[in-house]
C-alpha cells in the first residue's frame, strides 16, 4: 500500500487562530513569564525561630535582612527574612538565606533593629488590598490585552469580508484643486460637447421642462495623453459636483461576482451624493466584447459588464447622475454598450492641431519661468503630434535641462533640445573612430542633399546631425510648416526618394554598402505598400488590398482571408519594386550631379557635428556656410569608453 503521509501533510493546529494573531501571542506569554512566575535566584535558606534570629545579630553573623509586621496574624507579629555573613573567604561564596516569623515584644523588636552592624530595613505592613491588587493587576493587564488584539482581529477580519465587494471608486472634492474647462485646451469641440452636461448637472429642470434627456453615459474615445481624464475633472469642476473616478480594472477580480457588487454599489454611491460625475477610465478592461476569442469568455468580466449594463440601463437620467467613460480602443468594446440608451454620446478627443498645441503650452508654461524670447507658435509648429501629456513633457524636460546648465529661466535652445531629445532620444556622445564619423557624415548629408534639392517647402530641414541619439548614429529632422492631414503622391515618392539618399551617398562615394540604411529600406517599402494596396496610387487602381495587413484581434476573430490571388500577390510586388527603385534612380541622379555640394555637407558635419536647415541651403547657393553655427552643449561631462563591438549603423527619420 503507498504511503500517503507526504501527499497529506498534517493540519495546522493553529488554523482557528485569527491571521496575524501568534506573534501577538507569543508576545503575551512572555510578558506572563516575566510578571507572574517569581523568580528566586538559587540560595540556602533555613527556618529560623525569633531566638536563634536574636542571637545571630548579636554575635553579628547577620550581614543584612527585612523586618515587616503582619497585623492579621495578631498584635506585634512579625516576618524576618536576611542573610549571614560568608564564612568562607571566597568572592563566590554566599551567605545563608533565613527566614523567621513570631511575636516580638517591643523590647526585643528595639533590640533587634538597634543592633550594630546589622542592616536591618523595616517594611511596610501589608493588607490584604494590597496583596490583592499586586496578585490581580497583572491578569487584568494580560486579559485587557488579549480583548484589544481579539477584537481588533474581528473587526478587520469583518471590514474586510463586507468590504470586498464594495466600490473602490474614489470620490474627488475641489477643495485643493479645482479643474475648469480654463485649464484644459486643444480640444474645443470636446469642450462643447461636454457644455450640455454641466449645464445639465447646474440646472436639471432646464431640461426636464422641455421634455429633453440628457446623455446617461458619454465616452471619450482618442489617443493616450489628449486630455480625456482631465477633461472629465474639468467638467464635474464647472458644475461644482461630486467626482468619483475609478478605473476598469478595479472591477475584475479573481472570485466571480464581486466585479458585479461594486458595479452596484459604485451605482448606489451615486445615487447617495446625486448630483455627481462617475468617471471610468480604460473601460476597455471590462467593457470588451463578450464570448468571443480563444476559449470563449472571461466569466468575472462579463458578469462585471453584464452588471454594468443592467444598471445603466435601468438608471433614471433624471437622478442627476452622469457616466463618462474613456477608452483608445472604441473597436474591442460591447455593442451592447454603445447602444442609445447607455453610452448615448461618444466624443473623439484627438491629437491637436497646431492652434491647439500652442493653446497647451500657454497653459503648462504658466508655471515654468519662459524667457521672453521664447516663441510659442515656433515650438508648436515644430511638435507635430505631440499629446497634450507630450507636450507638458516637453516644457518639463526643458526646465530640467534649464537647471542643469545653471539657466534661471528656459530659453528656446533648451525646448529645441527637449523635443530632438522626445523625438529622437537623447543625445550619446560615444567614441566614434573617424571612419565611423566619415561614414555617418556622408549618410547623413545624402538625407539632407536630396531633400533640399525635392523639397517644394512643405517638410524643410530643421537639422542635421552625427551625434548618436536613441538607436541612430545621426539623425536628419524635418519642420513640417503645417500638420500633415492629407498624402500626396508626389510628397510620398519625395519621401522614398529621401530615405534612399543615405544609402546612394555611402555608395558613390565609398563604393560600399552598410546596415545604416536599414531603417530607411523599411521605411520606403511601408510607403510604398501603402501606396500600392490602400491608396490606389499605382497601375493596379483603386482597390484595396491591403485588408490582411492590419493586426487580428483575438477578442472578436481568429482568422482572415486574402481577398486576392496570388498573381496579384506578384503584381503588387513588382509595382512595390518599380515606385522604389525609380526614386532609388532619381536620388542617384541627384547626388551624382550634386556631389561637390555633398562633399561640403559632409566637411560641414565633421567639423561641426550638428547643423541647422539654413546652413543646407546656403551650401546649395552661395556654396558656403554664411550664418554661425551654435554649438549644442554636451549632455555628457566626461566622454564614454569605447565599445568593444562596432555598433548597427541606423537612421531615424520622422514617419510621413
């Protein structure tokens, strides 16, 4: 027969014990130990009468003692304890312990206390309250400690277990800080959208009277950092109301059914403090499409939605309470919960648009100390999509830099250093050997050479340079002069036939060819995919054929089918082929008839490392730089060691 003793361990005999109670416990006992248990240390001691005591003490064999009279046990009774003097001259030799008790006439008591050399000390008479007082307090104390820790146990142990399923929205008072639509911008529109809603929660009978209902849920849907939470704030704090906020993941937990619970009672709290703002971030945790993907649904989660619904649903719009939700992924959630009647109002919250952006900074710039040369409307310009989160970094990022260079106020060179920095990483001043520097320089001013030369003043260079940022060894930065809404073809191709700048200009003048081009390749390929199957701008027309390219969600299909042949397949490469190759030909036409202006380029790069757009152009027309060059300060005090391994050559330019 197995043996079953390792498969089934012992219990535990201490699992009735509340959790956390035995260190408390052992803590306890000892304290018994040292109260309650007497502790004598190890002695001889003999039973003595009152005589033989008297005639110890004077013939001065005693060394020390107590005398203490009992009344209860009559009139001049009394206890003497003490100890003789050693007999032996060793250190370690004690005396011998007596003790005696007996009546004592007052003659004998003067006697005795009154005998030379003998310490005798006199104590106190003892009672009976007394006695019972120092026997009782120490259980009392024990007891009264076991009772607090007892029920400190309970009481946690309950709050927790009726806590459980409890809303953990956390309600926001305008005490501190109070949000108005002043302090959000970039997002007008939104800003409209939401007006109904404070009006609504100022004044409900405005809308009760003429028979209109006010939105029960509204959903903010954009890209991270565009101000849909503090949009939300701004709302509840122009109708100076209540603001519970929570996020979808707080609903989902292990055990099923309490994501339902606090769903119910997030409802209830609203209900209580009415009229209110319930704010539910990232509500694409629990409001995903139920029963689809692999191994069908997630059951906490969809009763936790199911829940949501039910309470939305029979939620009166006349209580006086809103529901704003926020999500970046509109595509995964329930149809259920867009239907009227639920989230009646979705508002698309995007990125701004370069008013908007200017209209950010002035905001967050507020707090920072702006020199006054700072130009707003040239930074904004210069951070086409940027978030409004982006933008606040940004500013941030250029104080710090401010302070690191003993600044006391941010010019516009720290916020130009900041945004390469956000763009394109910050700047590593790494050990470069001169075959390295040589290569990028050249790599670099092919970019710059056939950009100038195409370029019909809609993507202008704003800087070029060798200094490794992030991943690249060099970087080339366009300044688009508006925001790029809409592609052209001929700006498409321009941008193919500059990412093979870089690569032509390493050709003809090196003969050879190196991984630095690598991220310019893919680049080119993308637009020109994208040319071919989504935006019908080749041979093979208008038609989409690109509905297999985009990511598959899990949640809602498994599989996709290629809606064409694979003859297609082989002319939708070879149209790929010709738009990329014919801007390799033309960029190759260009340096090889510019190559004198690349060889200034590339000079200029080397004994300057960072130039600016101007200084492009000048070497295209007068055939010299004219304007001085500003020398970036260096991030980096003390240089770098040299890497033992020669690094991947890459180029990073900004995505159309």
């Amino acid at each position: 027969m197995a043996d079953n003793s390792k498969k089934n361990p012992k219990p535990n005999n201490f699992t009735w014990l509340p959790p956390g109670l035995l260190p408390y416990l052992a803590i306890i006992l000892i304290l018994i130990g040292i109260f309650l248990i007497p502790y004598d240390p190890p002695k001889r001691h003999e039973d003595w009468t009152i005589n033989q005591v008297l005639e110890a003490a004077e013939s001065g064999k005693i060394q020390s003692g107590e005398i203490q009279s009992d009344p209860r046990k009559g009139l001049n009774w009394y206890h003497i304890s003490g100890e003789l003097i050693p007999q032996s001259k060793e250190k370690d030799v004690r005396g011998i312990a007596f003790k005696a008790e007996g009546r004592l006439t007052d003659d004998r008591f003067n006697k005795l206390v009154s005998t030379k050399g003998v310490n005798f000390i006199e104590k106190p008479a003892s009672t009976l309250m007394g006695d019972l007082l120092v026997s009782v307090i120490p259980f009392v104390v024990v007891i009264f400690l076991l009772y607090i820790l007892f029920m400190k146990q309970i009481r946690m142990a309950g709050r927790g277990a009726m806590s459980f399923g409890k809303s953990r929205a956390k309600m926001l008072t305008h005490d501190r800080e109070k949000i108005t639509f002043a302090d959000v911008a970039g997002c007008d529109e939104a800003k409209e959208e939401v007006q109904e809603i404070v009006e609504f929660l100022k004044d409900p009978k405005k809308f009760q009277k003429i028979g209109a209902r006010i939105p029960k849920g509204c959903l903010m849907v954009g890209p991270p950092g565009t101000g849909k939470t503090l949009l939300a704030k701004a709302v509840a704090g122009e109708a100076d109301v209540p603001f519970f906020s929570i996020s979808g993941s707080d609903f989902v937990e292990m055990f099923v059914g309490v994501g339902a619970s606090r769903v119910r009672d997030m409802f209830e709290q609203g209900r209580k403090n009415a009229p209110c703002l319930i704010f539910i971030d990232e509500i694409d945790a629990v409001g995903r499409q139920r029963g689809a993907g692999l191994g069908g649904g997630n059951d906490e989660r969809e009763q936790t939605l199911n829940s949501l619904l039910v309470e939305m649903d029979g939620f009166d719009g006349h209580e006086g309470v809103i529901i704003i939700a926020a999500t970046n992924r509109p595509d995964v959630l329930d149809a259920a919960l867009l239907r009227p009647g639920r989230f009646d109002r979705q508002i698309y919250i995007d990125l701004p648009d370069l008013f908007g952006r200017e209209e950010v900074l002035k905001v967050h710039a507020k707090k920072i100390k702006m020199d006054e040369s700072v130009d707003l409307k040239v930074v904004a310009r210069n951070t086409p999509g940027f978030s409004g989160a982006d933008l606040k970094n940004l500013l941030n990022e250029g104080a710090l830099l401010a302070a690191r260079y003993n600044k006391s106020v941010v010019t516009m060179a720290e916020l130009d250093e900041a945004k390469d920095k956000i763009s394109y990483g910050r700047e590593r001043r790494k050990l470069m050997d001169d075959e390295d520097k040589k290569i990028t320089a050249y790599h670099e001013g092919g970019h710059a050479l056939v950009q100038a030369v195409i370029d019909d003043g809609h993507l202008p260079i704003h800087k070029v340079t060798i200094i490794p940022r992030g991943q690249s060894l060099g970087s080339t930065m366009f300044s688009p002069t508006k925001d790029i809404l809409n592609h052209s073809k001929h700006r498409l191709l321009n941008q193919i036939c500059c990412a093979m700048g870089g690569r032509i200009a390493e050709e003809v003048i090196f003969a050879e060819m190196t991984s630095g081009a690598s991220s310019d390749i893919i680049q080119a390929t993308k637009i020109a995919r994208h040319m071919v199957c989504d935006w019908g701008m080749s041979s093979m027309g208008p038609i989409a054929y690109g509905e297999n390219q985009d990511h598959i969600f899990l949640g809602r299909e498994i599989t996709r089918n290629q809606n064409y042949s694979e003859a297609t397949a082989q002319k939708i490469d070879a149209e790929i082929h010709s738009i990329v190759d014919s801007e390799y030909n033309r960029a190759r036409d260009i340096i090889v008839k510019n190559r004198e202006n690349l060889e200034k380029i590339a000079k200029a790069l080397l004994e300057h490392e960072t130039i600016e757009g101007k200084h492009i152009f000048e070497i295209l027309q007068p055939g010299e730089i004219k304007s001085p060059v500003v020398h970036s300060k260096p991030v980096v005090s003390q240089p770098v060691a040299p890497q033992p391994e020669k690094e991947e050559k890459a180029e990073k330019q900004e995505q159309p």
